[in-house]
C-alpha cells in the first residue's frame, strides 16, 4: 500500500469510528429514552447507577453496560424487546438455530429490510442482474434468512423461490446417528432446489449453503443453468471451500461469501482479488449497525491485536435492536481495515473452539 494510500485510509478509518461514537450515542438515547426504548433495556437502566444517555459517550463506554446474555433471549415475553418508539409497525420473531441450546428469539421491525437493502448495494448488477430471479436454497421456518433473501430479491426486481429446509430436524439426525436418513433429507431438499432451476429459465441468482452447494453441482452445471451469482454462507465456508467453488464447483460464476446471523445482519467478505488468488475470506460487518470485536478468550476486556486470534464479540445497534457486546460462538484472526471497509474485520472465521464438542453443525 503506497503512503497516499495508507494515509487515505487512516482518514476514512477515524471518520468511521467518529461516525460510529455517534451512532451509538442516537442508539442509546433512543434504547433508553422512556418515550423510545423498550421494556428490557429500561427496567435494565432503573437498575445501575447512572443513566446510560449521560455516561455512555461513544462506543469504548458501552463497556459499563457489561455484556449482553445471550439466555436474555431464551424464552420470556418477546415484547420485552419492542421498542416504544415502533410500536404499531409490523413484527416478525425470528430464531436462532438453536444448535448452542434453546433457540434465541428476537423481535425485527425494520432490519431484515434495511440489513439485505443495503448489502443489495454491494452486488454486481453484472452477475446478479436486476429483474432475474433467486433461488433460495437454505434454512426456512422461524429464521429470518427466508424473508430477508426474499427481501433481497425484490430489492433487485426479482422474485424468490423458496425450498422447505428444516436444520434442526437434520440436527437430531446427527445427534442420533441417522446418517442415512440425513442423505435423504438433503437428496428431497436438492431435488425441490432441481425442480425449480428446470421449472423457471429466469432464477439466475443462488443463495445457499456450501454443503448445499456441493451437493447441487453433483446434479446440475449450474452456470449451464443460467445461474450468474451466488451468494453464500455457513460454518463451513472457509478459504478451502472457497478455492473448491470457483476453482471447480462454479467456475466462471460470481461466487460471494458471507456471514449474517439473526443478532447482527449480514457482514460482507473482503473483494476476491484473481491476481493473488489469495482465498482468505475476511468478513466486514455492516458499521455501524453492527461492530466486530475480536477478543481474549480468557480476558474478554482485551482486544487482541491485528492478525492474532481472538473471540468474535459482536454489537448490534439499531432502532429494533440493541445489543453490546455480545460474545459469539465464533471465532477467527482480527483482520485490518480496507479500502471498501475502513473497520476491523474478522478473517477466517469459525466455529469457537471450545464449542466444537458441543455444537451439531449438520446442513450447514
């Protein structure tokens, strides 16, 4: 990186973080102002000895607010988490996987629209052309990936279509050893995903998952298929995976990582540079919505530093939903800022090592 370069960057990074002192100030005034903020966080706010709108001047200050429980989330009268200020519009509840105990649930006014609006930005009108439809193959049900890529999809002038896909059910068949059983659920899956690409010549964009993916291209050529663009995201992405699918699994087909989840929204990869052939894949969340910290795992006060490894710690600030500093089952190497992104990522994400015992990852 030339000086000019470095020194642009260094600019836009103390813009971003400015921008971000500020945002979180408008966050907890609204999460805790007694005409905005929900139930949760004023109950929250009777309790301590200060009022959060006076002490918490930007984002190092969250810190007197502790850390956010993810049990919080388990169970208990979801309208908890409404905040006054949007009462009256429209409320969905969407879960968690449930894969690290009971599904967490949280409430979701305006996010899934505004988080998938955004990251349409971010896409290629080349590979993911406006008017075409989608196909999504990944988790249904309760999560908010169903309405969110149907979001995405008439954001773009598109249609999504939809299989059923049910993670938990092929969770307990993991648990219970039923791998045969698993196969055939992922075969009925791919063939309602199969049914679709025959059935409809104008799906040119996928999301889905990497073992999904995989199991697709056994069938079908998707580029042969018509499909331009993928979107991607799950556990399993990692710099591998991503050398396998542009190198073998969908050659010539925009191929774009990513990791969202229900607590945050959707973080985009670092761009793929064919000259490097570099297959790292480094996440940047959507600043300043959301915030990525990485952290010791033994002192989670501590940021580590820049390419060292470290827990994911996430804060989400929207109107629908606060939540700091959270520590994720994720972890991964504190990535530097960039050109398109001028915050910290994450790179090489995955599961937290001390959860792999305990966490079933099954289509995932």
């Amino acid at each position: 990186m030339n000086p000019a370069t470095e020194n642009s960057l260094a600019a836009r990074s103390r813009e971003a973080r400015a921008a971000l002192d500020a945002h979180v100030r408008e966050m907890v005034a609204w999460h805790f102002s007694p005409e905005t903020g929900c139930p949760f966080w004023l109950d929250y706010a009777a309790k301590l000895s200060f009022d959060p709108r006076e002490r918490i001047q930007g984002f190092d200050d969250l810190k007197h607010l502790g850390h956010f429980e993810d049990e919080w989330l388990r169970g208990g009268p979801v309208r908890r988490w409404l905040p006054k200020g949007l009462e009256g519009e429209p409320l969905y509840a969407f879960e968690t996987g449930g894969s690290t105990g009971l599904p967490k649930t949280r409430l979701n006014i305006l996010d899934f629209r505004i988080d998938y609006s955004q990251f349409s930005e971010t896409l290629s009108d080349e590979t993911f052309p406006k008017d075409s439809d989608w196909l999504m193959l990944g988790p249904s049900g309760p999560r908010r990936l169903r309405l969110a890529i149907e979001h995405l999809a008439q954001v773009r002038g598109g249609i999504a279509f939809h299989v059923d896909l049910d993670p938990r059910w092929v969770n307990k068949l993991v648990k219970a050893g039923k791998h045969q059983d698993m196969e055939d659920y992922k075969e009925h899956v791919i063939d309602q995903g199969l049914k679709i690409l025959r059935g409809h010549d104008n799906v040119k964009c996928l999301f889905t998952t990497p073992k999904l993916l995989e199991s697709l291209c056994e069938k079908i050529s998707l580029p042969k298929a018509g499909i331009t663009g993928i979107f991607c995201g799950g556990t399993e992405m990692n710099a591998q995976f991503h050398r396998f699918a542009r190198e073998e699994l969908v050659p010539g087909v925009d191929f774009v990582p990513t990791y969202g989840n229900t607590l945050m929204g959707l973080a985009c990869s670092k761009p793929f540079d064919p000259e490097t052939k570099d297959y790292t894949i480094t996440y940047y969340p959507p600043h300043p919505r959301a915030v990525f910290e990485l952290v010791d795992p033994d002192d989670p006060e501590r940021v580590v530093e820049y390419g060292e490894t470290g827990r994911v710690m996430l804060t989400t600030l929207t109107k629908d939903f606060f939540m700091p500093r959270f520590l994720e089952r994720d972890e991964g190497e504190r990535a530097e800022p960039i050109d398109p992104y001028p915050w910290d990522g994450v790179a090489n994400l995955r599961l937290f090592t001390r959860f792999e015992e305990s966490v079933v990852v099954g289509v995932y």
